[in-house]
C-alpha cells in the first residue's frame, strides 16, 4: 500500500487504486467484439468437411438416434448446436437441441457435423 500520509486532503490520503478493475469494461468489450467476429467468420476447419460426409454424419446419427455437434451458418454467423436430428426432409432437417428446443435447419447451411460418442453406461458425450 502507498503511503500518502503526506498530502493535505483526507480524499487523497484515503484513495485506494483498484488496480486493473478500472480497465474491466474495456477489456471485457474488447473480448466480446473479437468473439463475435470470430463467430462471425468461417473457420477452416469448419469449412472443410464436405457435403457428402455431412450427409452421411446426418444419416448415420438419425438412424442410430444418435447425439450430434451441428455447426451451421445463419444470418452471416456460424453457430454450434448439441442435440439429436428428429427428421429428415430433402433440404432441410429438423433438430432438437439439449434443451429441448426444436429448430428447421436447412442442409446447405450446414458447415459440419461431429458424432457424439457413446458411454458404457448408456450415456453420449460431445466431441471436444
């Protein structure tokens, strides 16, 4: 602690620096437009997998009733669910995430999806 028994205000001589909470907002701010524009651009390897073993990824999880990573792209960003595919259409599926919301995705805008693994007691884990 700075002694500052010196100066004549007792404002002076109580302050107590916060250190870097003083910086906190600004930092968190800078996180946050960065993850965004992360989100917001496409990631090789995301871009990577082609059509056909994301269809197959599709397939093979809808008739083993299997859990699924689901990257896909909708209004310019790309976003990650964890959930079961419920239907399958010619363009489009139906998805049901971990918390029980259902969604229409369309199959184009799919960038790639990863097969949760199988527990021995029965339950499925995601991918890391």
């Amino acid at each position: 602690m700075v002694d500052r028994s010196y100066l004549p205000y007792k404002a002076a001589r109580e302050y107590q620096d916060r250190g870097m909470a003083k910086w906190l907002g600004f930092f968190i701010s800078e996180h946050t437009a960065s993850l965004s524009q992360l989100m917001t651009e496409d990631n090789d390897s995301i871009q990577s997998m082609a059509f056909h073993h994301i269809v197959s990824a599709i397939n093979q999880a809808y008739q083993q009733g299997l859990e699924v990573q689901l990257y896909y792209k909708q209004a310019g960003k790309v976003t990650c669910l964890w959930g079961q595919i419920k239907q399958i259409q010619a363009d489009q599926l139906y998805f049901q995430s971990a918390n029980q919301i259902h969604q229409r995705i369309y199959l184009q805008s799919i960038r790639a999806v990863f097969l949760a693994e199988e527990r021995e007691n029965g339950e499925s884990i995601l991918p890391e």
